[in-house]
C-alpha cells in the first residue's frame, strides 16, 4: 500500500467491516479501513447485545448463512485470544424462550417440533424443569423450550480484537472523518473522499451500517437501509440470577460473565435517533420483571441505544449493480454480530477468489 492507495478501502469499522478487513489481511491483502469516527465499533457494533441466536427450523439460504456464521464462532474466539490476546467471551449460553399461555407455546412448540424434525435441536420443557434450569423464572410460566446451541458474545471486545487482528496482518486505519464522496475515472471508481483528501484503492467495501443508504445513493444505485433504533437496560443482580439467555414477552435478557444484565430491545423506526427514553427503558424492565419478579430488585445501571442496519430483506453482500470493484455488505439488522464472522469470510473470498464457499447470490444487493 503506497501512502494514498490501497488494494482495498472498507468503509465503515464496525463489526461487519472490522470483520471483513481481518479476512482479507489474513490473506494477504491490505486493506484500508476507514471510520468517521475516532475509534472502530461505536455504533451498533458496541450497542448490541451479543446474542448468537438462529431459531428457524428450515434450510432456506438466510438460517444456513445465520448457521455456517454460528458454526465459525468457536475456531474464531481461540485465533483472536492467540492473536490478541483478547477474549471475546464466547459462551454456549443457550437460550431458554419461555412462555406464558397457551397461543405462545403452541407457536413454541411447534417450532421446536419442525427443528427437531429437520435435524436441528430444540427441547421443550414443563415449567417444572424451567424453574429447576432457572430458578428466578416467574411462577407465572407455563413452559419452555430451550435451544442448547445458542451462544453469546462480547460484541464490543469482538470488534476490538478483529480490528486488533487486522492491523496485526497489514490493515490499515483512517479514523476520524467520514467518507463524504467518491472519485472515477471515467466510470469506474478509483478512490474516496475523506476530509478533502482523496485516497485510491483498486476496490472499494462499503460496510457503513445503517448509513449505506448515502454511498450506495452516490454511486447512483440507491438502497433502502436505514437505521432501526434498538435500546437496552443494564442491570446487576448478584448472586446472578440466570445461567442462560432468556426470551420471552417480546424481550431477551442476557446473564452476562461479569454479572451485568441486558435487558433488550426495542425495535423502533424512527430515523437516526440514538437517545434512550422513559417509555423504551420502562417496556424492558415491566417485561422482564414479569418473567423474573426478582429484577425489580436488581441494581439499575445504565440504558443506551442503537441503530441496527435495516433493509426489508437482508443482510446485501455482493457486487453493486453496475460496478465490478464496488461490494456492498450491510443490512445485517437483528443480526450483525451473529452473521459477522461468515460475512468477513465470504466478502474476502468473494475479493480474492471470486469464489465464496456459500452462495452470495439470495443475499445480491439489487437496488430500488
Ligand atoms: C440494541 C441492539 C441489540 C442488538 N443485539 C444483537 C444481538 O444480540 N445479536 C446480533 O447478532 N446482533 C445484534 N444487533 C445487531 C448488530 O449490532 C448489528 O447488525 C451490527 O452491529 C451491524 O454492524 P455494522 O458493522 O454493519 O454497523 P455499525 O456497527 O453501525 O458500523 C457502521 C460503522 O460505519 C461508520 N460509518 C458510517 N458512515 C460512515 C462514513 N460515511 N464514512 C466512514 N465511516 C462511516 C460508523 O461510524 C460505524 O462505525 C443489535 C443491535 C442493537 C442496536
């Protein structure tokens, strides 16, 4: 990399740029990664709760792409601790979704029927052996289904220690300042305008989160990805009250390894706007005070939001119409921590190889 070109510029470092930048060093390409802020993973990547969850029952493109993603963790969280030293916090938590009458564990349980079916694991359990699992469980339940291979992350170290991978391999970081434009040479792009500078690259990633929707807009193929503001409570209870992650009453609440709980989250459209609120904030503590009577004793620690990447059906990974060194990869919504070590993996191959182990082509970004 010469000092104003690049093979590769990302744009965007969040986890999902963070993670394609830490594929494509390892195989020895050096990107630039840049992020208009001054450190990587701030929006969403750092907001989410880290839950690595895919509960369909079927074979269809967008579970097998949430799998193969889940299926990496493992191998993932050990080269990133021998690499830097970080731990991710990995944690085959499970997650037991529990229920409260009999419309919510008939749609329960016949989802744990066709995964049992199709070959995937799902148990469903009497309130009797939920309690015995979770004993802060409310006495209000009428039964459970668990889902033993759910896992958890520490999304914010995650982003931390793929960044910290990808400087390790050769990457490159411009931090700071946004990306506001791109330069052609006839058709073809050939760089980005960062702070009034241009800096070149032969292909460029666009990996900017719910503000991929602007350059996608510049390159004059328009996608509909916006922000989908999500908020979280963080409680503390000690002793800790739950081994497991617990999903019920249209909310989750995460046991974290330090003691911390999240309580998450609301789904709200309603454009970039990041601040918490009361009604937000009192939704997850009624909800999960009802499935666990104890959190109302819980210490109150902080509240926060952010904003998933949206679009209607997602995540974009591939080529943008009209450009062959133009990639897009957002839209991750619910997801993005979940989907981000199988996203790192297939953009690079799809950058190096032209050949991605699992087809791209139900994710191809086609523009409005
Ligand atoms: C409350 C909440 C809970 C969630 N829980 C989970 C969960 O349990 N499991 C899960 O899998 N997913 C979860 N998610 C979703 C997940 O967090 C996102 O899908 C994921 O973080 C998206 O990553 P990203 O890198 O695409 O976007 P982001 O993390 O938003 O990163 C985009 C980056 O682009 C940068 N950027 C923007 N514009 C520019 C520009 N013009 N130039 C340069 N840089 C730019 C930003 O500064 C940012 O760093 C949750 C999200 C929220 C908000």
């Amino acid at each position: 990399m010469s000092r104003n070109h690049a093979d590769i510029i990302v744009i965007g470092g969040g986890i999902i740029g963070c993670a394609i930048a830490y594929n494509l060093a390892k195989r020895n390409i050096q990107p630039l990664l840049i992020d208009k802020a001054a450190t990587v993973g701030t929006e969403a990547s750092w907001a989410g709760a880290g839950i690595l969850t895919s509960h369909a029952s079927t074979h269809e493109p967008y579970p097998e792409l949430c799998r193969a993603s889940l299926a990496l963790y493992p191998t993932l969280a050990e080269e990133l601790r021998t690499e830097t030293q970080i731990d991710i916090e990995f944690i085959r938590s499970g997650t037991l979704s529990v229920f409260f009458n009999p419309d919510d564990a008939a749609g329960l349980i016949g989802l744990a029927d066709r995964r049992v079916k199709n070959g995937f694991s799902a148990e469903v359990l009497t309130a009797e052996k939920a309690w015995e699992l979770e004993p802060a469980l409310s006495r209000s339940i009428v039964g459970a289904v668990l889902f033993p291979e759910d896992a958890q992350v520490r999304n914010p170290k995650m982003v931390t220690a793929l960044a910290k991978g990808a400087a390790k391999f050769g990457t490159k970081f411009q931090l700071g300042n946004p990306v506001t434009g791109f330069v052609r040479d006839g058709e073809r792009v050939v760089g980005v305008v960062v702070n009034g500078e241009t800096l070149y690259a032969d292909t460029f990633v666009i990996a900017n989160g719910c503000w991929a929707g602007e350059p996608t807009a510049q390159l004059g193929v328009p996608m509909q990805i916006g922000p989908a503001k999500g908020q979280i409570v963080l409680i503390e209870a000690m002793p800790p009250l739950f081994e497991r992650t617990i999903d019920g009453l249209g909310i989750y609440i995460v046991p974290r390894a330090d003691g911390k709980i999240l309580l998450g989250a609301t789904v709200e459209f309603v454009g970039y706007d990041k601040s918490p609120t009361v009604d937000g904030t009192k939704q997850m503590i009624d909800a999960g005070v009802a499935i666990a009577p104890q959190l109302a004793q819980a210490t109150f620690v902080q509240t926060w939001a952010g904003l998933r990447p949206y679009v209607r059906k997602g995540p974009l990974l591939g080529y943008l119409p009209g450009y062959d060194n133009v990639v897009l990869a957002s839209g991750h919504f619910k997801n993005g921590i979940l989907l981000a070590p199988i996203t790192g993996q297939l953009i690079a191959e799809l950058l190096t190889t032209g050949q991605p182990s699992l087809s791209l082509e139900p994710f191809h970004p086609t523009g409005v």
